[in-house]
C-alpha cells in the first residue's frame, strides 16, 4: 500500500502531462526558452563556450522532442517546419557558428541513414561506406575546380547552376558503385564481408590520392581547390539583408558568405528530408520486409523465396546512393576536396552514429547523429576553448586554489575525441545494446535472446550430476 500512495503523484503526474493540450503547452514553452537563451547569448562573454554548449544541443534535439510528444500529427509538423524554416535561420542569421554546426548534422545524418539501409535494415557490415562519399564529392568536383587537371584543361568545366543536375548525377554514379561492390562480396558475410568493405574504403581514398598520373583526374594528394557552389538567387542576399535589418541584428562581415551559407542549410534540410521519406517507405515496403529476412537469417529469405542477390544489390545501391547526393552538397559546400577527407575514422564515426541511435531505426539514427557530431564538432571543443579563455585570465578555481593555467595542455577535451567515442560505445554495448532509441522489432529480438539465455542457465545447473551418493 505504501508503495501504491508513493507512486500515485508520479502516475497521475505522467497521466496529466500525457493529455495532449498539456503537452502543447509545455513544448511550446520547451521552444520559447530554447530559442530565447540561444538568442541571449553573448559571444563576448567569458563563459559563452560553456553556455553554448548547454543551450544549442537541447534546440537541435527539439524536431525528436516534438515527434514524441502525445499531441497530433498536424500540430507536430507544424511546429517542426516553424523551427526548420524560421527559428533555425534567425538563430543563424545572430550566430553563423550554430548553422554551420546544423549543416554538418544535415550531411551526417544523411550518412548514417545511408548506412543504416545497409547496416541496419540489410545486416551487411559495411565499413567502407565512406567512399560512396568521396565518389559524390568526386564528381561534383572534378567538373568544377580549378586544378589543373584534365576536365580543367580540356575545358570540361560545368556552372554552378549544374549543381541540382549533379545531386542526381551524383546519386547515379555512387549507386553504379555500390552495385560493383556488392557484386564479388554476396556470398560473405559478417566480419569477411567487413573486411571487404573495409579494403574498398581505402582502395577509393588510396585511388583518389594517386589518380593524378599519368592523367591528372583528382589532383593527387593536393586535392581539388575552387570546387563551385550553387549560385543563389538574385533577390537572395537582400532578403537574407531585409530580415537581419528588420530584428535588429548586426551582420559583422560581408552578408554573402552568410547568405550562402542559409542556402546550403535550406538544400541540406531538403536533402534530408527526401532522405527521411525514402528510407521510411522503404522500411515499410516489400522490399524492407525482404531486407529485414536477410538480416535475420539469409537461408531462411531464400526457402521463402527473397531474391537474395538482388536484394543485396539494391542495399547497397540504396546506400551509396544517399553517400553520392550528401558528397555533392558537402563538395560544394566545403569548396575543396582531398583524399584525407574520406578516412577510415569517418566510416566508424557514422557507424558509431548508427549504433548509437538504434541500428535499424530512422528517428534513432538521426538521434545519434547529432549526439556524434555535436560531440565532435562542439562539445569537446568549446570545452577546450572554455579551458583556453580561463586559463588567458589566470582563473583560480574556489575552495580548491587551482589555477586553470597550470592544466595540461596533453589534457584538452579535443584531443581526447577518439577516446571519448570509443568508452561511448562500450557504454552502449554494456547498458543500450539495442541503441538509445532502440526499433522495435530488433529491441524485441535482444529481449528475447536475453530470456533464452536466463532460461538455458538453470536447465544447465539441474541437468549436472548430484554431487551426493546413493
């Protein structure tokens, strides 16, 4: 009875906050405070990288808060697009920094959804999948630098317009390559077919390095400069001018930069979502559930009659194909590419974002998405960067008496990124194997294999011999 009394407040607390109209109000207060103190903050401030850090990744996660909100479908979306189409640009328009850290979660979310088609709905490990990356960015690039290579000097140069014609051409081309990796690797599985992948990773960024003799098409290890970017509109920068004008808010520089850099955000969002939408319906296709046996058992799809090698091909095909249009935009965006963009390290690190997420999972993936990039791209760098301002005043901590200047500098948060990301990981695979928003059907099969080995234990112990004699 006690335990009763002591749970109903919080029972009836959930039960309250669960009625839609409430949870209306208490996102909408959720949005208004973290609009508001992101708005707030002074870059003059000592402590703003600390702020920054506390404040701009509860915005970012709000699009997740809101789709998990018991309120209707229409009212989601709708305060989804207000925060995608108006907050995000405003918050920009004050601080760039905050919408080059959104373009960059836009370019790696797309990855790991693009992995998560392979990885996750498909079960083929794929841990080159960084090179349907750099084919992308590749051919994007090479129509368009300013290196002297041979589309250069032969005059085989496109316009920045080309650009949306590239995003298909780009999708085209990388699903051509991820059909020509599927091919010799059907017949491998698990830690053979990553292996493979692994080797294909490399051979694309060993390629790309060497691939300026004895005809220059990448420029070599120098990478290609001057890649072109889309042209923006011609009302573009005076609008991007009429709004910062109209709030009051004052643009330090050249407001070109800026205003491209809202026209990368606009395509990255757009891309995403196109992403978002295909990979959802594929899920819930034939073709997912055709995905989903193979994961399962391969001998299984193939007695129930699954095309397995087609199957296979259209994974990885898929895949590639998101990896192509995201390498575009990045090549773009970036106006240089060079092989070392397209490490080893970045196929982990979108694979840590899948894992991270729930494998498997489209809300999952985007989740640890932004909780890999933020970490990487913000967290453990401003950390350092707060590390740096207090250590420039000589601040002395209280009750303690240590002063921040005698801190290693071998102890700065960015330098410990790899690290950090490998005890995450371990810490998923020891308390959320199935990832932080786990999808539902593979939580259920861990769920289940944890009852079957709870089962086999005392069945074990009773089947052993009575220690006693007659």
């Amino acid at each position: 009875m006690t335990t009763q009394a002591a749970s109903s407040p919080w029972v009836t607390l959930r039960a309250w906050i669960k009625q839609p109209r409430v949870a209306g109000v208490l996102i909408i207060a959720y949005l208004l405070i973290a609009v508001g103190t992101l708005l707030s903050l002074d870059r003059g401030n000592l402590l703003f990288p600390l702020f920054s850090t506390l404040v701009f990744p509860p915005f970012v996660l709000s699009p997740l808060v809101i789709l998990a909100a018991p309120i209707p479908n229409k009212f989601k979306y709708s305060l989804i697009l207000l925060l995608l189409v108006i907050a995000m640009p405003m918050i920009g328009i004050y601080d760039s920094s905050y919408l080059e850290l959104t373009i960059q979660i836009c370019i790696f979310a797309g990855l790991a959804l693009g992995l998560n088609i392979v990885v996750g709905f498909a079960g083929l490990l794929d841990l080159g999948y960084i090179a349907f990356f750099a084919v992308g960015a590749y051919v994007w690039a090479m129509f368009t630098s300013s290196a002297d290579t041979v589309f250069f000097v032969s005059g085989i140069i496109v316009p920045g317009w080309a650009f949306y014609l590239f995003l298909f051409v780009g999708v085209v081309v990388a699903a051509g390559v991820g059909i020509v990796l599927g091919l010799p690797v059907l017949r491998l599985r698990g830690d053979y077919l990553a292996i493979v992948t692994l080797g294909f990773g490399e051979m694309i960024r060993v390629l790309a390095r060497n691939a300026d003799q004895p005809v220059n098409l990448t420029n070599g290890s120098q990478g290609l400069l001057n890649v072109a970017s889309p042209p923006m509109p011609a009302f573009w920068v005076d609008f991007i001018g009429g709004i910062a004008n109209t709030f009051g808010i004052q643009i330090a520089g050249n407001l070109e930069p800026l205003a491209q850099q809202i026209l990368f955000y606009f395509i990255g969002i757009i891309i995403l979502g196109v992403i978002i939408v295909a990979a959802r319906r594929l899920d819930n296709s034939a073709i997912g559930r055709a995905w989903t046996a193979i994961r399962e058992d391969e001998v299984a799809a193939i007695a129930m009659g699954v095309p397995l090698v087609r199957m296979k091909l259209l994974a990885f095909a898929t895949g590639a194909s998101f990896a192509g249009a995201i390498g575009v935009l990045y090549a773009a965006k970036q106006t240089f590419v060079s092989p070392e963009s397209f490490s080893l390290i970045q196929s982990i690190s979108i694979l840590a974002m899948v894992i991270v997420g729930g494998m498997g999972g489209i809300r999952g993936v985007l989740l640890g998405s932004i909780i890999v990039t933020l970490l990487n791209l913000q967290v453990l760098k401003n950390m350092s960067l707060q590390l740096n301002a207090l250590r420039n005043i000589d601040y002395v901590v209280p009750l303690i008496n240590f002063h921040i200047k005698d801190w290693p500098t071998q102890l700065e948060p960015a330098k410990y990124e790899r690290l950090v990301f490998g005890l995450l990981l371990i810490l998923m695979m020891l308390f959320r194997p199935a990832g932080l928003l786990p999808e539902p059907r593979r939580k259920m099969e861990l769920d289940e294999k944890r009852r079957t080995k709870t089962m086999e234990t005392p069945i074990l112990k009773s089947s052993e011999p009575a220690s006693g004699g007659d």
